[in-house]
C-alpha cells in the first residue's frame, strides 16, 4: 500500500513502508523545458528535509531538487542520468531521482496530498 | 558631435511625440540634490586630430621594444603578430558583436570559439577546453576553486615556481570561500620538495611548466603521486609557445591546465587585456567555470553552433554558479585562434625552435661573461641569471643605455632578499643578433 | 530551384571547419630556421604531433573574412540589446590603442621607460573619478563582474576593519545574475528585495531587512527596469543608518554619465563597464574592463596594483606593504586592461564634458521615443519615463501562441539583432531596449516600423507558426540547444584517429 505526497518544491515522494521514490513532478518538468542533464546523490548518503538532494538542469534552468524527508538514500535512478529526456516524458512514474530510508515518518505530515497540490498549482499561476 | 547622429530638428521632433518639453523632463525622477546645472569639470570635446595628438604625445614618454632591444618575460612576452590576425580582428562583424546569445546570426562568433576550444585542447594535450577567461591570473584562481568542487576538499598547495601574481590572485580572490591555500616560498633552483608536502586533504597542487625561473620540469612522477592520493594537478603555462616544444601537461597528467594566452595574437600592451586558456578532462566538465560552444544543427539539419552549458553560469545559477564571470576575452580569444591558424603545426613548432635556439644562444653568452651565472639547466625561452649585486639596479643602467634587459626577480618578490641578484631574461624570435650583441656588450660593460 | 551546388548562397559561404581544411606542410608563416644547436630542454621535447592544421594565409584570411560574414555586429545591425549600451565603436580608438608606444610596452619595464603609460593610467583615472564624484578608484578589474567583486572584497575589507562581521548582501530581485554570484564568491550570503509596483526597490522591505548583520546592498541605478531609482537617496540614508555600504552596479551608467555624479546619490562603490558607457569594443563577448570608483570610506582597501602621481612623477604601488593603505590584495594579473583603458580615454576626450553629457541625454532620449512609439502596440512593464532603455513585456503576445523567443527570432528576418530577452526577471517574457545614442532618427523609426508590424501579425489568428519558423534568412535557423546541452561536442575531433 503506497501513498504519494507532494511539496510546495515540486517534488513528489510515493512512500511503500518506510522507503519513499522521489522524483519531480509533471508541472515541474513542464516549467523547466528540456531536461538535458541529472545529478543524484550517491546511494548511501544521507539526506534531510529540505536540503539539497540532486540537480536537474534544462537548457534555460538549473533546479534543486530537494528531499521531502530526512533518511538515507538507499537508490538512484541511472536510467534518468543516461536518458535525462525521460524526466519529461514521465516525471511521476519512470523517471523517478531516488529512493531514500525514512528516519523519521512524521515528517510526512506536513506534505500535501495531490488535491492540495494541484489547488497549490493552480494558485501559483 | 560626429558619433551622434541626433540633429536639433530630430531632438525637438522626439520629444513632441514623447509629449515633454525637453530632455530634462525625461530625468524627474533624478532626486533634486542629485541635479546639476554644470558641466562637470573635464575638458570639453575634441577633435578627432586632437585626440590622436594627445594620446600620441603619451605614447611618446614611453622607451619600449617598439626601438629599443627588449629580453623582458616574467608572464608576458614579445612575439610577432601576423599582419593578417589584426587585419581579422578589426573586421566589424567580429569587433563589434555581442556575446552569441542569438546563434543564428552569430555562427562567426561560434564556429571561432569551436575551433578555438579545439586548439587549446590539442596544445594542453587535454579533453576540452573553454572558451577563455580574463587571464591565467583568474584562470588559476577559478581551477582551485573547481579542484575543491570536484574532490571536496579544501586544501590547495601552490608551488613557488608558479608566477607570483596568479599565487596572489588566487590566495587573495578565494579569501572568503573556506579554501586554505599555501603558496610555497620562491623556488629559483628548484628544490622545492612537493612530493613530500603532498597530504590526502589537499584538493589540488598547482606547478607552473616552465616555472615563474624558467625551470623545465618532468611533472609524471608529480601526477601519478597526485592521483594516488586523489589530488588533481593544475599546471599553469605562462608561455604557450613553450607547447610547441616541451612536452604537453596533458601527456605529463594534468588534470586542469591554465594557459596564459598573451604570447598569440596580442601583443603586450603593457600587461592587459590578457587571455586565460582553460582546459581539463570531459569527466570534469560541468565543474568548468566559462562559456562553451557546442555543435549541433538547426531546424534544415545544417551543423552549426550555440553556446551550452549555460546552466553553470552566473545568470542562470545566480548565487549557486561555478563562477561569476560574464564576459570572456571574445576579441583575444579570436587574435589567438587566427595566430595559431597562421602557424598551423608546422609554423608552431618552428617558432617555438627559434624562440629556444635563440634563448640557448643568449644563456650560453650571457652565462660567458665573468660575474654573470646562469640558474637554468633546463628552460624553454626565459631563464635566470644571478649578478653581482642588484638586479634591480642594474636593469636601470641598462634602460639608461636605451636597453630593456630583463626583470629583476626583486620586482615580483620585493621582500625576499636572496632573490635581490636574480634577473630574468627572455628572448623571442622578436629578437635578433644586433638585440643580442647589444645586450651582451651592455653587461660586459657594467657587471 | 533554391539549392545551390556548392551548397553556397552567393557570397554567404558554408565554411568548413580549419581542420577540415589542412594542407599539411603548407602554413601561414615563413621562419628562417636557426642552425644546428644543441638543445637545453631537460629530456622533455614534445614526442608526437600536437594535431594542429597548416593552411597557407590567403586560405586563412578567406575563413575568418566568411566567418566573419555570419554575424551581426554594431557596424552591420541596430542591436538594443538592454543594459549592454551597444554603441557605435569609434575606429579612432583603435588606431590609439596600437600606437608602438603603448602596444609594446612591457608591463615590468622600469617604470622610469614607461612614464606616459602610467600617465594614461592616471588620466584614465581622472576622468572616472571626476565623471562620478569619487575620491577613488580602483582600475584593474578585468570586467563588470569583476568590478563587483572588487567592491565586495574592499567592502569586506573595511568591515574587518572596523572589527565587525556582517555576512548579508541584499540585491533587488531584478539585479544581474552576476551581482548574486560576485556575492557569493566574497562569502556573503544573499537575500533578495523585492521590487515594488512602479519596479522600483521597495523601500519599506528594504528596511525591515537591514539590520546588523547586513553588510551591503547591491542595486542598480538606473535599474534593470530601465527606471531610474528615485528613492536612491533614501534608500542610501537607511543603508547608511544601518552601517551597511551601498554598492552601485554601474551597468547602465550610460544614462545619466555627465548629468549625474554618484557620489552625489550615496553611493559608496561602482564598477563602470568601460565596454559599455565608453565605447570600448564588446569584441564577441570581451575582453571588457570593470574599474570600479570607491568612496572615501573604502578608498583605502582598493586592490593593487595602481598608480601614484608625486612630484617625481609616476609609479605603481604593485605589493600590498608597499601601500598606504590596506589594499584587499591582488585580484587581476599585471596591471589591468590597459589596451582598454587606452581606449577609453581616447573616447572620453574626443567627446569631453560636453558630449558626454549629450551622449546620456540622447540615449533617454531615443529610448523614451521608442517608449512613445511602441506603448500601444506592445504592453510597457512601468509607466513612463524610461532612461536609456524601456521594458516591454509578453502580455501584448497574450493568446497568440507566439512567444517573446518567437517574437525576437522574427526581429532578426527584419535585420535587427532582436533586444534583450527574458531579462529581468521580474516580469514575464521580459523585452527590454536600449538603443543608446550612436542610433539616428531613421533607425530608430524603422525599427519601430518592423516590431509595430510584427506585433499586429503576432495578434492575427494563425500567425503562430510563421513566427516559430523564424529566422528564415538568416546564415542558421534555429539551432537545436537540448542536443548540445545533453550530448556536448565541445571540440573537433579526428576520426580517422578514432
């Protein structure tokens, strides 16, 4: 049973016991153009809320990709830095950054669900 | 006013469309104790004649190599320029552009830096190079500060043959980025001992080949202990010419190389504009301060070029930049590319024969006089001389005798008293027989 | 019938690559070869060859004179380019700067053989000082970002000084990217300002974020609105009051040089683009040069080197003991952009006190008048007066499909290199132009014509597509940038050898 939040960064976590997948979202790669280039971290790092955790760039951008939790991070998506294209075609699902060990579940709480985040969108525009 | 075009009738018919009464008008927002009802006070406008009269009779006070036999080195260094790289450079399209933000209608810009990027990385023996930065000064200063990026490290060791102004550049520009860097004490004879200093917390160690003395070194040994210990070697090369000859960095196993371009295209004019050349491996790229050009093809598949890249840089990252430069040094980068297209293999390697045949011949003779003595056992165009005395002192009497002979090393290092009687001398191609005969008469006389 | 066999359109050349044109053996140069020698290179003489082409120099002058044809430049186009001040280069300057008496001074000549190049130095120097109404200035930085640092590095320097640590350096949410990152690299820490709605600095917000741990703010004036900022004075007190410093990014100094002095708005630091207000070439991206003028306060922590002018005529101060003052250190080396500044002079005496002044008066003036010209048509950000340069945004192209990009690549069909794109950043699809004062009349109603024009098509149905198939005419279409930036080709590579 796996349940997907997302941060007001535009990230998204897909949570399956206590390891989350973390990637960008849709409205994300749509505002940063063509992905040409990835940079995640190395499995085994530790990462915490908020803080810096990979980089993806476009031809006209360069973002941070932040971590929605603290933990380890226990996988990293190669496909994507071979394909960053892929990060277009499917943010939310294939072309995911990481994956990181929770250390602590109830930062969770804070997260939004897609509802709120979609109206979170929506309000930016 | 003959570089502004607006008439009075043009003026007048401007501001009746904008709908105000006279320029004043567009500047109200300018605060009331900002306004001036005077000119400043300089001199009012000249005539083109003028102009050329005034800065003509300031060119006039100068002695230089123009007439006068000129062995001066010590990072910049007289060499011909080819009547047709000037010619080039002062064509509109290429003095008069923009950085190539909009590619379509700057592939001359693009195609130059592409060729350009090529040429240095054939020269340094690296992977890729970029498209230039202000000078090796920064350039050198910009490669610890990737060497920290790339190994995480913040520990840098300078050599004491590297040319004090990129050490002190360095040292004084990244003061306030958590680097700790130590520049080791001037090293004439070169018996400084790296190997020994070499520590597993240093990012990188910097040498310059041929030294800021002249020394010629084999850095294999260096590197190969460098990437045991997972430091990166920079090299720095004062004089591009010398790559013409000497072994490449990137044979020896650099891993960022920094050239001073001035030799190629320039000129010396005084010490600036410079033009650094920056290169390392592919797998280092991204940490590459500077532009890029990079192939690719347009909308009909023709090839073509367009800066990438970009994402490191200053106006996109902002505060998370590789570095803060914005422009690079274009018109250099292009006097330097067309001199090297001049010489092509043939002619480089040539000129760099010459420039060292006519070093050897001077350090055999000037090495004969008595008093004189000759540091060097190895060197490309520049070597080191010990005098009686001061060295300072006696390139004044030889500028009294209408010769320019040389830079005392107590000019770069005023506080170091053991380098009081070392003097640099180099010479170039620029520097025939009469040059020679005069300069060696001149010391005989005085030492 | 469009294509040629050649592949040639007339005279616009499809010029190969220098490596792909190499006669080898055949070079551009003739030596006279020195006699048999022995060599003195320790062992290390190059083994193999380095890879470099021979072409002969008549196939060499035909390269970069068709290069050459590829680009645009000042000569050729009007380029409005915002905040780059791409004025007319004056060929005068570049007879000066190859004078033998200057080109081929060597920078560490004893300086009693080259008295008149610290004299030009000097007088360089003068006229920035006097220009701006600062005591001071520090002329080695090689660029306007450059220029910043020096102000920052002096601006930390005298705060240490005064014993105090202040890590903040607040820039207006429009700056140049270069003012963060300068930041940055002096070890600050940056907050931004944001702007208020007549794009101005919010003034307010600026002083609910000074504080004591602020060391100094970055703004530009006039700003990258292109309006100048009428608080400044204000906004110079409450910085002043909060013992921070003001540094003034001198980008678009062009504007008000000759009406207004600096020192006179607070300022206690600027860098002065001299490839921007005076004329000297941009060159395809440099070498510029960034002196940056210092106030009373800071005078004392300017970089060496510089000149001193005694009574025994002039002399460099090149080492940090040698000096009066506490100089922040060497930031550049040798002495600076002299081949620049030799430039720079040449241009502020052939225009003096005078014409500077009418060089910013018309450059307000051509771009107030492409303000009035193009309100209707296009949608200006602020309200009016601009100074030198006048901010459009996207909303005019609002439901078109055609993009600001779109809308420059059209400019260029037209034989306008296009205004400054998507900068700043405080409003959307940002077109903002700076003709600047070298630009007649004519030019400027041309202008007006072709971008009017194009902004009615924009606004017709289906005009979309004809607007992303642009430029048609130029040497390229548009060029594929997501290829290059995820498979970089940095460099020519042998094939053969591969």
């Amino acid at each position: 049973m796996s349940k997907t939040y997302f941060t007001s960064e535009h990230e998204w976590i897909k949570v399956e016991g206590d390891v989350g997948t973390v990637g960008i979202t849709d409205h994300a790669q749509g505002a940063l153009g063509d992905v040409v280039f990835v940079e995640l971290p190395a499995v085994g790092r530790s990462v915490s809320k908020g803080g810096d955790a990979a980089v993806v760039e476009s031809v006209k951008a360069a973002s941070d990709v932040y971590s929605p939790v603290s933990g380890e991070v226990v996988g990293a998506n190669d496909a994507i830095v071979d394909q960053p294209a892929l990060v277009n075609e499917s943010p939310e699902d294939g072309a995911w950054f990481f994956k990181v060990k929770l250390s602590n579940a109830s930062e969770l709480d804070g997260l939004m669900d897609r509802a709120a985040y979609d109206a979170f969108v929506a309000g930016q525009s | 006013m003959r570089y502004l075009p607006l008439t009075a009738a043009d003026r007048r018919s401007m501001l009746d469309a904008i709908g105000v009464k006279s320029v004043d008008d567009l500047y109200r927002d300018v605060p009331q104790a900002a306004r001036r009802d005077k000119l400043i006070d300089l001199p009012l406008s000249a005539s083109e004649m003028e102009v050329e009269r005034r800065i003509a009779k300031l060119a006039a006070k100068n002695l230089t190599a123009a007439t006068a036999p000129m062995f001066c080195g010590a990072g910049v260094y007289r060499h011909h320029v080819p009547a047709a790289v000037d010619a080039m450079i002062q064509r509109g399209e290429f003095l008069t552009s923009y950085t190539p933000y909009q590619p379509e209608v700057a592939q001359g810009t693009l195609q130059y830096l592409f060729e350009f990027q090529t040429q240095v990385a054939l020269i340094t023996g690296m992977e890729v190079a970029n498209a230039s930065l202000y000078d090796a000064a920064t350039g050198t200063s910009e490669a610890i500060a990737m060497a920290a990026r790339v190994t995480r490290r913040t520990k840098a060791l300078i050599s004491g043959g590297v040319h004090p102004h990129y050490s002190q550049t360095s040292e004084d520009s990244l003061r306030y980025t958590g680097l700790e860097i130590e520049t080791l004490a001037p090293d004439p004879l070169g018996t400084e001992d790296l190997l020994g200093r070499l520590s597993s917390d240093l990012a990188c160690v910097v040498v310059q080949n041929p030294s800021f003395f002249g020394r010629l070194n084999d850095l294999k040994l260096l590197a190969d202990s460098c990437h045991e210990m997972g430091i990166l070697l920079v090299v720095v090369v004062a004089e591009p010419v010398s790559l013409g000859l000497v072994a490449s960095p990137g044979e020896m196993g650099a891993d960022i190389v920094v050239v001073e371009g001035q030799s190629l295209g320039i000129g010396m004019n005084f010490g600036g504009p410079g033009l650094g050349l920056f290169a390392t491996r592919d797998k280092f790229l991204r940490q590459m301060p500077g532009r890029l050009a990079g192939q690719t093809v347009d909308q009909d598949g023709k090839r073509g070029w367009v800066l990438t890249l970009s994402t490191r840089e200053q106006h996109i990252r902002r505060e998370k930049a590789t570095s803060n430069i914005c422009t690079n040094s274009g018109l250099c980068a292009l006097a330097f590319s067309i001199h090297m297209t001049m010489l092509g293999e043939t002619g480089f390697t040539a000129l760099a024969e010459l420039n060292h045949a006519r070093a050897v011949d001077l350090a055999q003779k000037v090495g004969a006089i008595k008093g004189l003595k000759v540091l060097n056992d190895a060197f490309f165009n520049e070597f080191a001389v010990t005098v009686p005395g001061s060295a300072a002192e006696l390139v004044e009497k030889l500028a009294a005798k209408g010769i320019l002979g040389g830079v005392p090393a107590s000019r770069l290092y005023p506080t170091w008293p053991e380098l009081d009687n070392v003097l640099l001398l180099a010479a170039t191609e620029t520097n025939c027989d009469e040059d020679v005969d005069a300069l060696v008469s001149a010391l005989k006389e005085l030492v | 019938m469009s294509g040629t066999i050649s592949g040639n359109k007339g005279p616009l050349i499809e010029e190969p690559l220098i490596f792909e044109q190499a006669t080898p053996g055949r070079c551009g140069v003739d030596w006279e070869m020195p006699d048999a020698y022995e060599d003195r290179l320790g062992g290390l003489r190059k083994k193999g060859k380095i890879g470099l082409p021979d072409i002969a120099e008549p196939t060499v002058i035909r390269h970069y004179t068709r290069l050459s044809q590829k680009n645009v430049g000042i000569d050729t186009v009007f380029y409005p380019l915002g905040s780059c001040t791409m004025k007319y280069n004056p060929r005068l300057n570049e007879k000066t700067a190859r004078l033998p008496g200057l080109s081929q001074a060597h920078p560490f000549q004893p300086v009693s053989t080259v008295q008149g190049a610290l004299e030009l130095m000097d007088q360089c120097a003068h006229w920035l000082k006097t220009l701006t109404g600062m005591p001071a200035v520090a002329m080695s930085p090689a660029a306007g970002a450059h220029g910043e640092f020096c102000g920052l590095m002096a601006i930390r320097a005298a705060l240490e000084a005064r014993g105090e640590t202040r890590l903040k350096i607040l820039v207006p949410e429009s700056a140049h990217g270069t003012n963060p990152a300068s930041a940055a690299i002096c070890g600050f820490e940056v907050e931004s300002i944001p702007a208020n709605d007549r794009g101005r600095v919010d003034l307010a917000a600026l002083k609910a974020k000074l504080g004591p741990d602020v060391a100094a703010v970055m703004v530009t004036n006039p700003n990258t609105c292109g309006l100048f900022e009428d608080e400044v004075l204000e906004i110079a007190s409450a910085v002043h009051d909060a013992g921070a410093y003001f540094y003034c990014d001198g980008a678009n100094f062009n504007a008000i040089v000759g009406r207004v002095r600096i020192a006179d708005l607070g300022v206690d630091a600027m860098h002065i683009n001299l490839h921007k207000t005076f004329s000297t070439p941009h060159g395809g991206g440099g070498p510029g040069a960034g002196p940056t003028v210092l106030s009373a306060a800071l005078a004392a922590y300017a970089p060496v080197p510089y000149v001193v002018h005694d009574d025994k005529g002039f002399r460099l101060v090149e080492h940090v003991h040698e000096s009066e003052g506490k100089p922040c250190g060497r930031i550049k080396g040798f002495h600076g952009q002299f081949g620049v500044m030799v430039r720079a002079l040449s241009y502020m005496m052939a225009l003096g006190a005078d014409g500077l002044k009418q060089c910013a008066e018309d450059a307000v003036l051509n771009a107030n008048y492409l303000l009035a010209q193009l309100k209707d048509e296009l949608t200006p950000s602020f309200e009016g007066p601009c100074m030198h340069e006048a901010l459009f945004d996207d909303r005019f192209l609002k439901d078109t499909g055609v993009t600001t990009l779109d809308f420059a690549k059209a400019l260029i069909d037209e034989g306008f290199h296009p205004m400054t794109m998507y900068f700043p950043l405080v409003v959307h699809g940002a077109l903002l132009m700076e003709p600047t004062e070298t630009e007649s009349k004519a030019t400027l109603d041309k202008f007006v014509a072709s971008v009017k024009g194009l902004a009615r098509q924009a606004k017709q149905a289906n005009s979309a597509d004809a607007f992303k198939s642009a430029p048609i005419h130029a040497p390229r279409r548009r060029l594929d940038e997501t290829a290059a930036a995820r498979t970089p080709v940095l460099r020519w590579k042998d094939q053969a050898a591969e």
